[in-house]
C-alpha cells in the first residue's frame, strides 16, 4: 500500500509538472515569489533524466564519478601522509598545499584525510580508555569481594568465640580431608602404602631423581599432587590465609597449614624460613599469551624484567603438543633478584607443569624436586598462578609464592621485608600487570603520534632493558659476570662492581656499576613523587644540573599514571635547540616496590637507530645505555604499623641508589683504584643532594618535617 500510494504520487507531481508546460516549448515552475521562471523543456527533461541516470552512456559516467569517489591511495601518497601526521596532526594551509603537490592530491582530499585520520585516532584512544576503565572496575569489584570475604571470616585466634571456633573447625576439617584424599589416590597409582609425607615428597639427591627408570611417572604424580594443592590454597578464602592490612596481598596461616598437611615437616629444616603469600590481579593479555610467557624461558625473563636475572629449562619430561603447553612438564632453574646490593639473588630449580583445567582456566605449578638442605638456598613448595578468562583480551591471575629460602645473607634493614613484598606474590602479579598494560598500550594508543608503533615498541624494548640492566648490576647477578671490588652496599660503605663489555667506545673496555642502600624517614609515596618531580630535578641530577626538564612524549603507560615510559627534554639556559639532550625513563609503583630507572641517549641517535629502525646500518646494535635509577620499598615497620592505611603511604622507605658509567681496566682485568674512587665520591655527593633535596621540598610542599610524618 505504502509503494503504491508513493507511486500515485510520484505520477501526480509529474502529471502537475506535465500541465505546466507551455505552449511554447518552456515550462512554467512556482518560485518563491507570485512570479513564475521559465525553462526550456528540452533542459528541464534533460536535467530529470540526468539526475535519474537515463541519459545515453550516463551510467558509466556515473559510475566512473562513484570509482574516483571509492579510489584508494597509493603506498606511496599514505606513507607520505603518515610520515607526516606523525609529525603535525593539524598542517596550515601552505603545509597542505605542499603535501597536495607531493602526493598529487587535492586540497580537500589532503584536508579530509587528516579530518579523519584525526577522528579515527580519537576514537581508537577513546576504545582504549573504555577497555581500561572496564579492566580497572573489574579489578576493584574483586577487591571489594576479597575484602567482604575477610571482613565477614575475620578469625582471631586469641577469640573464644565459639562460633567463631567452630567455623575454624569446619574449614580445617574440610582441608584435612581434601589432603588425606589426594594422599590415598597417589599411593593408589603407585600401589604403595599411604606415607605421611608423600604429597611432596621425593629423595634428596638430585642423582636419584635423575637416573630412576620410573622417574617419569614419579615426577607425573608429584605435578599432579602439587596441582591439586595450589588450587585448594588458590580457592580457599577462610583459615588459610590472613590478609595483611594496607596491602593487596595475603600470608599463610602456618598453624592452619601445618593442620591441613600434618606430615609436611619440611618447614622446620634447620636454616630455613617460610615465605608463602598469596596476590590476585587482573592482567590485560589473553590467558593463551600469559601462559606462553610463562612456559617459555626467554619470555619469561623478559616478562618479569627487574625480577629474573636469569631463566633457563633444563630438561623437558613432557613435550608441547599442537594443544600448547598443556600438560607440559619441564624442569628449570631460575635466579630472581631484587634491586638492592644488600638482598641477595635466590636461585631456585623446580618443575614447571602446566595443565588447563578448563576453557579458559589454566593453572601453572612449580614445584622443587629436593628438599632446598644441601643443593638449594631455596625451595618451592606447590606455587604457581592460577589463570582465569575473563574477557577476550584479559585475565584474573591468582599467583601463590611458598618456598623455604636460607635468608642468612640479606642485611638486617631488609629482613622484615622478607614475608611477602621483596619476593613475594604481590610483585609477582604487579610485574605481569605492569608489563601487560604497557605492551597493549603500545600497540592501541596513537597519543603520541610522533612516535611511530614501531618506534614506540624498540623505545619499550629499550626501556626494559634499562630496568633489567640496573636491576642486574645492582644485585651482581648474572652466573657471575660481575665482580665486586669492594663494599657491602650500605650508605657507610658504598659497593663498586665491574663486568668485561665488548660494547660501547673502543677505549672503554669494562662497565663499572655503584650501588648504595638506606633508610629515609619518609613514606614511599612521597618519596616517589619527589624524586619524579621535573621542577627539582636540577638540584639532585648531575644529568640535568642546570637545565630545564620536560617531557616530550609517553612511550608506554601501565597500570596507572605512575607507570610510565617517557622521554625526557633536558636543555639548558641560553642553548640551541641542537645542544639539548634527550632521557629515556623507566617509572613504575607498586606497594611491593617502585623504581624510577632512566639514561642519557643522544636525540640524533634516537631518532636514527629507534625512531626509524628500518634504517639501521647493516650489523650495527642498539645503543649502549648505561642505567642510573633508584629502587624503593617500604620497611617493615610500614607494613607492621599501616593499620588499614595502604602500603607506602606511611612509614619509612628503603631507598637503593646506582648508576653504571663506562671505565677502563688495567692489564690483567684488574680496576683502576682512582676509578673506584671517583665512583664512591660520585655516589657520596649524590646521596647528599638527593636526601637534601627530598627533606627540603617534602617540609616546603607538606608542610610538615619528614620525621614527624
């Protein structure tokens, strides 16, 4: 009815249109006005056919008009253009007109790519920003469900409470039996009697485990049995666990524990202490790619920069299939460190077992062979992560961390540190998290379109790399290619280090690394903030001493503001713009620890061997980049006296210092004692200046002194 009464219609107008035609050959239309306007009908008749396409050869015409309408720029026109947006996003006239002679183009047609370029590029930040904002509600819904979890199986073990009792009861029955099943099903498999402390355990020497026949099947069921215990610790949320105040993380219950698994003895080896914690963090990454990283040792030294020095896969009992990593069972050695000269690093070799429980829930284990006596300062009980989907592009990861570590060599400022922040669960789950959001951020922000995406992911390789390097020398890590000269690495007693290099100028044959920690009377946070703060920079950096510092760009930006990637602009007073010097810096924070790691890099070499990496020189590197940076970590008193008040925010923070500057050695590899002279100088007048600088602004800014905060 519709069609037709249109149709009607349509006859109507031209049948009025038909009437109008005058004798003489013109047709008579109504104007605005009482008069009317004449035109030939011959032009009217061929403007109504034109319009319809009816026209003779007017189709092709029209379709000729719709092609150059629909036709694509070449290679060469886009990358013209985007050469140039990357640059100026908003060209004046006589730029467009220059890029139109360029690329053969039209005004509008250069004037309208950039309109959409520049819409297309808001929209893609603004999708981004979406996805971020989603990830980060999800993240504080989990952490106000684990938060009405524990404030509703709140236990005091000094209550006589007898609900409170019995609810203790319950749950460690509950776990009582859970163990005691998993204990008869493997003396089951194994047709032996249940023993008490069968769940983990195997011979003492390495020897034995390597050379049995029946090592496969053993070490199947020792990953299986660890598997099944990390996921009852991972989904228990009452008796087990004690969330600490102020922090995002949470400590066993070894009471409770002991309970649960009666027959695990092994905590009371002589020399070792019991770290277990246990943290959840929502990850940007699909879990597919967390579990690659995880699974495949360059990756994951590579995830984990500035907490694994070292990573390698020493034998392989089950192989990956076309299904992944699942049910893969390897075994590797591992050396995590942390950035302070007064921690040791930890080297510890264990079964890595991957197994997908589900779609889109994989749970990967580690679990050491021996008891960590005699071959080991350290053993890993069942740990590991738990990876939950919870969208395409990310994942819930619950990481638990319980070993027996010979804590012996760590200095006294750090010992109270030990359970849970400096390697512990938490900074497990931050690291992932940082990395995860940096890496989609690189590829799906266009807010800095001066950078390529190119250009941004070698300037983030780069930064790593920096974050890795001052973490490695300041530990002396690296199956000892550092060699230490002398100090403890305290703020009396400064320690100085040096490694060979083939890299860098031919007159420097050596790098010479400065570390020094201490205690400064002031929360972490405003630590952090001072030392990240552009305006009083020049009265600490001997880098930028007298200059003016900006930033120039965001490379990559993790979990928060406070995570970053940037390249700093360093010129000083009365200068040309081609004297100014160019710092790439590496800033994250974290309760477990922040850092702020940065380095001189020359602009011209910036943008010739990072800003346009096609153009590289055959068999030239990467630029040699030596770290200056500072590490830092609340002390134990915080965490003790935090009452509910986040990590960081009160207290005291451990400050570690160092830098790494070119030198050259004697004859027979031996350091020059001026050298490390000058080095120790160097930090002593530095750690001056930076703690004068810290107490002075924090009594300008807060008002109030820094031992009364």
């Amino acid at each position: 009815m519709e069609m037709n009464q249109q149709h009607n219609e349509g006859n109507e107008s031209f049948v009025a249109l038909m009437n109008g035609v005058a004798g003489d050959g013109t047709a008579t239309l109504p104007n605005d006005g009482e008069q009317s306007m004449n035109i030939p009908t011959r032009e009217l008749f061929a403007a109504i056919e034109a319009d319809s396409g009816l026209l003779p050869g007017n189709s092709s015409n029209t379709n000729e008009k719709k092609k150059r309408r629909l036709q694509r720029l070449t290679g060469k026109q886009s990358e013209v253009l985007e050469g140039f947006f990357s640059i100026c996003g908003h060209p004046d006239d006589g730029q467009k007109r220059h890029l139109s002679e360029t690329t053969g183009l039209g005004l509008d047609q250069v004037k309208f790519w950039f309109q959409n370029k520049r819409t297309q590029v808001k929209t893609m930040c603004w999708k981004e920003e979406n996805y971020k904002l989603s990830v980060e509600n999800e993240i504080l819904r989990d952490e106000n469900r684990r938060v009405k979890i524990a404030h509703c199986t709140a236990i005091c073990l000094t209550c006589r409470n007898s609900s409170v009792q019995n609810q203790l009861a319950v749950e460690m029955e509950r776990l009582m039996g859970q163990s005691e099943w998993l204990q008869q099903e493997i003396a089951r498999s194994n047709g032996t009697p249940p023993a008490a402390n069968l769940a983990f355990q195997l011979n003492s020497s390495a020897d034995y485990v390597f050379s049995g026949q029946h090592d496969q099947q053993m070490i199947a069921e020792l990953a299986k049995n660890a598997m099944h215990a990390l996921i009852i610790l991972a989904e228990s949320h009452v008796a087990l666990w004690f969330p600490v105040p102020g922090c995002s993380y949470e400590v066993l219950n070894k009471m409770a524990y002991d309970q649960a698994y009666p027959g695990d003895n092994s905590a009371n080896a002589i020399g070792f202490k019991t770290e277990a914690t246990r943290a959840v963090s929502m990850v940007m990454m699909d879990y597919k790619s967390v579990v690659d990283f995880l699974m495949d040792p360059y990756n994951y030294r590579t995830f984990f920069p500035e907490v694994i020095s070292g990573a390698v896969t020493n034998r392989i009992y089950t192989w990956p299939t076309s299904d992944g990593y699942n049910g893969v069972i390897q075994l590797m050695t591992v050396e995590m460190m942390f950035p302070s000269p007064l921690v040791p690093a930890r080297k510890c070799t264990f079964l890595r077992y991957c197994n997908v429980l589900n779609e889109g829930l994989v749970v990967v284990i580690d679990v050491s062979l021996d008891d960590g006596s005699i071959f080991s300062k350290c053993r890993k009980m069942p740990s590991g992560f738990l990876i939950q989907s919870i969208r395409p592009n990310s994942c819930k990861v619950t990481a638990i961390e319980h070993v027996l570590a010979d804590d012996t060599g760590v200095h006294e400022l750090y010992q109270p540190c030990m359970n849970g922040l400096v390697f512990g669960a938490r900074r497990w789950v931050a690291t992932m998290a940082r990395q995860s959001a940096r890496m989609r951020d690189v590829h799906h922000n266009k807010t800095a379109p001066q950078v390529s995406t190119k250009g941004r992911k070698n300037l983030m390789k780069l930064a790593d790399d920096l974050l890795a390097s001052f973490a490695g020398g300041i530990a002396a890590t690296g199956g000892g290619t550092w060699t230490v000269v002398i100090g403890a690495g305290t703020e009396k007693d400064i320690r100085v280090a040096y490694r060979r290099t083939t890299e860098g100028s031919s007159s420097y044959n050596a790098i010479l690394s400065v570390s020094a920690s201490l205690r400064l009377p002031l929360p972490m946070r405003k630590t952090f903030d001072l030392l990240r703060n552009l305006t009083h920079r020049c009265k600490w950096d001997v880098l930028v001493h007298g200059s003016v510092v900006k930033e120039e760009v965001t490379i990559a930006r993790g979990v928060g503001n406070d995570d970053t990637v940037t390249v700093l602009h360093c010129k000083r007073a009365g200068r040309e713009d081609r004297g100014r010097t160019m710092i790439l810096q590496n800033n994250g924070y974290d309760a477990s620890g922040s850092f702020m790691v940065y380095s001189q890099i020359d602009s011209e070499l910036m943008n010739t061997m990072v800003l346009s990496p096609s153009d590289l020189p055959p068999g030239r590197g990467g630029p040699s980049l030596y770290p200056t940076g500072f590490s830092l970590l609340p002390d134990g008193q915080a965490a003790q006296d935090s009452s509910g008040i986040a990590l960081g925010e009160v207290g005291g923070t451990l400050m570690t210092m160092g830098f790494q500057i070119p030198v050259k050695l004697a004859s027979g590899d031996r350091m020059y004692s001026r050298s490390a002279a000058s080095a120790i100088r160097l930090m002593t007048d530095t750690i001056a200046l930076v703690k004068k600088t810290l107490m002075n602004e924090h009594s300008g800014i807060y008002g109030v002194s820094p031992f009364n905060a």
